[in-house]
C-alpha cells in the first residue's frame, strides 16, 4: 500500500520518536533460523517448527478477567498484552519491552511498552490500547521501512507476537495466542531453539500469576502485578492501589511490606553488643593452651597470643593510642601480626594492616588518608616503618613489662579498623568500620556458619592466605579470635603455592578454604575437594556455573558470600547444596539488600536495579573523602532503625523469582580480577602519569583460566612498555599493573565520545 509524501514523513517521525532512547535491543529469546536457513530479518516471518504450551484460564477466571476489562474501560485482548509486556520484562529484567500485536486483518503492530511500576493498572492498560491505535495509524508503510525507522540497522524489530487470530505458525520465534471463549486459553507457541519446556513451563507461570491477580481486587499498581507474577511473593501479599500508596511508590504499601520482609531483609541483629576484644578474652579463658596460631615461623597458643598482645596494647598506650586512634601494622606474615591487631585493639584502637610489598608512595598516601598515629612493626621492618612518617613500635620488646591491661572495651560505633580499596579518582579509598558492624558480622553471619561444620565451636583450622590488605584477610582471622579455631598463616610464597593447601601433613589439613572462585578453580582442579575439607567459602567476584555445579556434588558444605568492604566484609549468602543456580543468595544475619531504581526507589522483584545494601554492618565512609561518602552512603528510607544508613554498591542484580538475588554486572567501570576489587580510573591515572603516555585505557581480557588486566595507551613513538611497566610498578600494588600494555595511535571513541572499550577488547585475543 502506498501513502503520500506526507503521510510516509509522518509514519518515519511516529516510529523514530517511538523507538528513541530505547536502552537495549537485545531480543527476550534467541535468535532462530527459518527453515531454509537464512537468518530472519525484516518483518516478522513463518517459522515451520514450533511447539505449543497451553494454559487454561477457567470460565470464572475469565469471566473476572472480562469483568475488569470493562471496568478499566479496554478491551479484553488489551489484557493479554498486558500480561504478555509483564512476562517479557520479567523475563529480560528491563521495564521497556517490544513486541508486536497481530490485528485481525493479520498485520502485526509493532509495540514498545514500558512499565511504570508506580502507575495503577487501569489507567496503564488504557495507555496501552490508545498506543495500539496510534500504531495502527501508521502502518500504512512497508514493515522493512517500520523496522528501519525504528532500529536503524538488521534484524528483527521484535521475536514475539501477541494475537486472536487463527495462525500457521507464530511468524515469529514465539508468540502467544488467546483461543477460546467460556473456557480460554493462553497458548505459547515457540521455535525450540528459542525457548525451551523449562522456560516455557516457567513464562506460564508467569502468566498465570499475572492473569489471577488481575482478577483479584483490589485493582493493583502495575508494580504490584509484577511482584505477583514474578512468584517471589504470595498473590495475597502483593496489595493494591488504594491502601497507602505513596505518591512516590512502585508498589502499594502490602507489597512493599512484604517484599521488604520476606525478602530485603533477615533481622537476625543481636541483643547485646560484645565486641571482638571480649570474644577473644572468652577464647583465652576456655581453651588458654589450645593452638591459636600456625605460622611458617611456628605457633602461638591463645595465651600466648593473650600476653603478647596486652603487653603491645600497654607500649602503645604509652605512647598515646586509644579510641579512635589510627595504627598501622607492617609485618610478615607471622604470629606477630596477629599478635599486632589484637594489641591494638586491646588499646582501644584501630588498625590499618600494610603489605610491605606495596609501594613505599602508596603506602605513605594510604597512612596519610587514615590518619595513621604510629605504626607496629616487627624486627624486619623497623627501618620500612621509620620511613613511613608516624613513630614505630615494636611488636615484641624483650623488657620486663610494667603493668599489662585488661582489653579496652569500646563503644558501639568506635573505629575498629581501616581498610584501603581501589579508588575511581585515582587514589585508594579508605574505609572506616565500626565495632558494632564487626561484631554483628561476627554474630549473625560468621558464627552461624561455622556452627554448622563445628557444633562444638572451635577446633577447626583455617586457612589464612588472603593478601593482608583486603578485608578477606580480617575474615580469616576473626574465626580464631572470637570463636576458637586455628588460623593457619601461609607466607607470601606458601599463599600462592597450590601445594599448600593440598599436600599437608595427615592430620594437618585445613577444615576451612576462604578465597575468589578464580583461585577456588585452580585449587579443584589439583584436588582440594579431595581433602578433609569441612567448608569452603569463596566471594569476591562471581563464580562460573561449572564450579557451582562441582561444588554442589561434593561433600563439603560450601557458601557463597556476597558484600563489600564498605560493609563489614559480607551481607548476602547462598548455600551452595541449597541454591541449584548460581546467586549472591539472600541476605545474612542483620544486614539487608534492595535493588533500586535510578531514582533509589524500591523495585519490584524481577526488574534489573542497583544493589544496595544496609543494615548494622554499613561502614562510616571514606577516610578524608566526604564528598564521595556522601554519594555512596545514603540514608536508608526503608529501615525502621534510626539513623541507619545504606550503601550504593555500584552492582546490577534483580531478585529471582525463588527470592535469591542474582548479580548482573556493573553501573560503572569497576572491576573484580581474582577477588580484587580495582578500579580502573586508578590505574589509568597513573598510567596517564608514565613517561610518553598521552591517554590511556584499561580493561580485562578473559582467557581460559583467569581474567587480567591489558592497557592501551596513547603514546608517543619511543614509547617503551617495559619502563612504562617499572614506572607503574613503583605507584601500583602488583595486581592493578596490567598484564600487558598495548600502544595505538588513537583510542577509539563511542559516538557520545568515550572510550568504546568494546573495540578495544575485540582487538585482544583471549589466550594473548
């Protein structure tokens, strides 16, 4: 059919305005090859191979379903779009969905709805039918001519139908189709290459929810439509549009409630506050000759560890440390470090543990941040700490001891330590924990875990081979100081050295494993499932599905654990024997996780949204940086404690319909290269920084056994990649100096003119 010159202008600015800013044009189902072969483009063709999945409504059903049709004031196929734009939002995660709408003279309207989850459902569904008729007003074009206003390239403009009408076949690689009258029904009809008797078995679910609380008064919230349907909470607690609903809501007040209850949250916060110097002081108490510490340069009881320590706390005392005083600690990896933190906690104060590894500049820059007072050291490090600007004091010192003090109790929100991160502005980020965080991750998540392997409580050995730097060091320690079992210290060859984990002495082998799924690969594969192992804990950056579903046939009880250092080490677990797919899990002991909408509202379960986590356990901020505290730690709207703050994790994630949340990347351009959290604006600022460099670029290459990190530089034509290397060597922790650094003449740009980081990976082969 041909239309006017100005009839054709209008039809390209109604399907260009209606597919303007459309975030993705990723398809909710795989691509399928018609039956010739040749890849499906243009309009929507026939498919010869589909299977069918019915789902009977029921006449009462129906008749509700008709009922509230004609009181929303659309028709009853306005419905079926409805339910079908639900179950492809909760299917891809996005609130912004394309599908097209088969008329009964066979033409299908393409339809891109989205998904105002605050928005009553009535009012919704008549946006809907009045958006089909517009649409329908101009499709007096060719489809190809629709498709290429719309996406502007190949391929189809949408992969599922809605449609009344009698069909060969889907004409798309699925589609659903209303049959019936007194007893009707939905029926998906799908290539089997695009959705499989699982999916199917599971898009039906949503479809049935979603049709039974139409059905249901009161009228819903779409929002409240999409927390039923998506099945993570019960059709009766999901609310409606009249009871409380916030002008600035998702959801009406019932849903939200439940959904804050059943699953943002555990509560399990404990009674009283007993911080981590008392736990250890009870340790001493019931098990005084027992072994608290195995390091390469032999072992320390906890009574040894008790006198060594108090005695450290009096030595520092002396020299003024207490509340909210910052020490730094620098020394191997022995029973003196341990030896060191508790001194400085039985002192009251807090420490910063320091690799003496890093360089000097860094080390000084992170002091200076945390606002470091002294500094412990052990004998190897005397000369390395004077260097470092604040006073030293020895770990051990040979005299007689005056008076040794009893373990200072702190306060609640007392500083307990610092810990230092990659930082986005070109220098590390230094956060500031509490001893009440500490203690409630101690309590509700830490203890709970290792009661499960150890109902007696103590006894088992851990490994302790996490760079001193990272909080998953301060984890490995506490089981030992707050509830009684061996930490095993490995030195800095030992901790890489698979061996050993795996080849110790009969009788020696460790009980408990705590590192990043990357190096949790390596070791299965040379044989730690083999060992005697009793738990296994690994977080730090998302495993892969083949290790889940190795860990899931082992014995070994083995838990994922999802935080941030900004937290107090962890907020969300999954039990491996108990999650069959991989997750982050669901949230541990007292802390809490939501998933937000850019405007940090609540989003319904399903809907892809930043993870924000709250709860007792979320940190002061950044040591020296409000600015950057302010963007990241917020108040937390949906606690009822006071005060109580949440943080912006950075993370994409959505709740699953089995009430875990799942990971789905990132907001930023933060990275996780073997449990290391880096981000790479630090690197390129220093790489900016390197003789010959004019503009940098930084980003991971996977290959088969692990990530790591390539820059590509700007540079001039002497540029030597070797010095580059030293140079950054010298201002860089070893794990944040890539792996290799690639010259080119110019970075390629994005059309808005950043960096297209995409391209530049393209240009690496993954085994490089």
């Amino acid at each position: 059919m041909s239309v006017a010159v100005d009839g054709r202008e209008a039809a390209k600015r109604y399907w260009q305005d209606a597919f303007t800013g459309l975030a993705t044009r990723e398809r909710a189902f795989p691509a399928a090859r018609r039956a010739d072969g040749a890849q499906a483009a243009g309009a929507p063709m026939e498919y010869v191979e589909y299977v069918e999945y019915a789902l009977t409504l029921g006449s009462r059903r129906a008749a509700r379903l008709t009922a509230a049709a004609e009181r929303w004031g659309v028709a009853p196929d306005t419905l079926a779009d409805g339910v079908w734009a639900v179950a492809l939002a909760l299917r891809s995660g996005r609130d912004d969905v394309v599908f097209g709408h088969v008329t009964a003279g066979g033409e299908a309207v393409p339809l891109r709805v989205r998904l105002p989850a605050g928005r009553p459902v009535s009012a919704w569904l008549r946006e809907l039918s009045a958006q089909r008729r517009e649409a329908r007003r101009h499709l007096g074009v060719g489809p190809e001519d629709i498709r290429r206003w719309a996406v502007g390239g190949d391929g189809e403009l949408f992969d599922s139908i809605v449609s009344s009408e009698p069909a060969d076949g889907p004409g798309t690689p699925v589609a659903l189709r209303v049959r019936g009258d007194a007893a009707p029904r939905f029926v998906v009809e799908a290539v089997p290459e695009a959705l499989s008797a699982t999916a199917a078995a599971e898009l039906l679910d949503v479809l049935d929810r979603a049709t039974q609380r139409l059905a249901a008064d009161p009228e819903p919230l779409l929002g409240d439509l999409i927390a039923a349907a998506s099945g993570v909470l019960p059709l009766a607690a999901t609310g409606g549009v009249r009871p409380g609903a916030g002008a600035d809501a998702l959801m009406s007040a019932g849903t939200r409630e439940a959904l804050l209850d059943t699953v943002c949250r555990d509560d399990d916060e404990g009674d009283t506050f007993v911080p981590v110097q008392e736990m250890f002081a009870a340790a001493v108490r019931q098990w005084p000759d027992a072994i608290a510490v195995e390091a390469p340069d032999g072992e320390l009881t906890f009574a040894d560890l008790d006198v060594r320590a108090r005695r450290l706390a009096a030595r520092l005392e002396s020299r003024g440390a207490g509340a909210e005083t910052a020490v730094a600690v620098l020394t191997e990896r022995t029973g003196e470090l341990v030896a060191a933190v508790l001194g400085i906690w039985a002192a009251g104060a807090a420490f910063l543990l320091v690799d003496p590894g890093e360089p000097e500049r860094r080390t000084q820059q992170k002091l200076a941040l945390a606002g470091v007072r002294l500094v412990v050291a052990d004998a190897a490090h005397q000369e390395a700490a004077a260097r470092l600007g604040p006073p030293v004091v020895a770990v051990t010192d040979d005299t007689e001891p005056g008076e040794v003090p009893a373990y200072a109790r702190p306060l609640p929100r007392q500083l307990a330590y610092a810990v230092f991160t990659s930082g986005s502005t070109g220098n590390p980020k230094g956060v500031l924990i509490d001893h009440l965080g500490l203690a409630e991750h101690v309590h509700t998540q830490l203890a709970p875990v290792y009661r499960r392997v150890s109902p007696d409580g103590s006894g088992l050995r851990v490994g302790g081979a996490a760079p001193v730097t990272f909080d998953s060091f301060i984890d490995q320690m506490l089981p030992m100081i707050t509830l009684g079992h061996r930490l095993v210290l490995f030195d800095e060859m030992q901790r890489r050295d698979p061996g050993s984990f795996l080849t110790r002495a009969p009788g020696t082998e460790l009980d408990v494993v705590d590192c990043a799924p990357s190096q949790l690969v390596l070791l299965v594969e040379f044989g730690l499932l083999q060992t005697p192992l009793k738990l296994l804990v690994f977080g730090g950056e998302k495993p892969g599905a083949q290790l889940w579903d190795t860990l899931r046939q082992a014995r070994v009880h083995a838990v994922s654990v999802y935080g941030a250092t900004e937290c107090s080490i962890g907020s969300v677990e999954a039990d491996v024997h108990r999650d069959a797919r991989v997750c982050l899990g669901r949230p541990a002991g007292s802390g809490t996780v939501y998933v937000l909408s850019p405007e940090q509202k609540l989003l319904p379960p399903g809907l892809v949204g930043e993870i924000y986590l709250g709860g007792p356990g979320v940190g002061r901020g950044y040591a020296g940086d409000p600015a950057h505290t302010a963007r990241a730690f917020l108040p937390d709207p949906f606690s009822n404690r006071p005060g109580a703050r949440m943080y912006r994790t950075g993370d994409l994630g959505r709740v699953a319909p089995d009430g875990r949340l799942v990971f789905l990347g990132r907001v930023d351009d933060q990275l996780k290269i073997s449990g290391y959290r880096i981000e790479p604006a630090e690197i390129e600022a220093a790489l900016d920084a390197v003789t010959g460099v004019r503009r940098s670029a930084v980003l991971p290459v996977r290959s088969a056994s692990a990530d790591r990190l390539v820059g590509f530089v700007e540079c001039a034509e002497d540029f030597d990649a070797e010095r580059a290397t030293a140079e950054l060597a010298a201002r860089l922790p070893s794990y944040m100096v890539p792996k290799r650094l690639i010259p080119v003449d110019t970075l390629p740009l994005t059309p808005n003119g950043k960096v297209d980081r995409k391209q530049l990976a393209r240009g690496v082969e993954p085994h490089e």
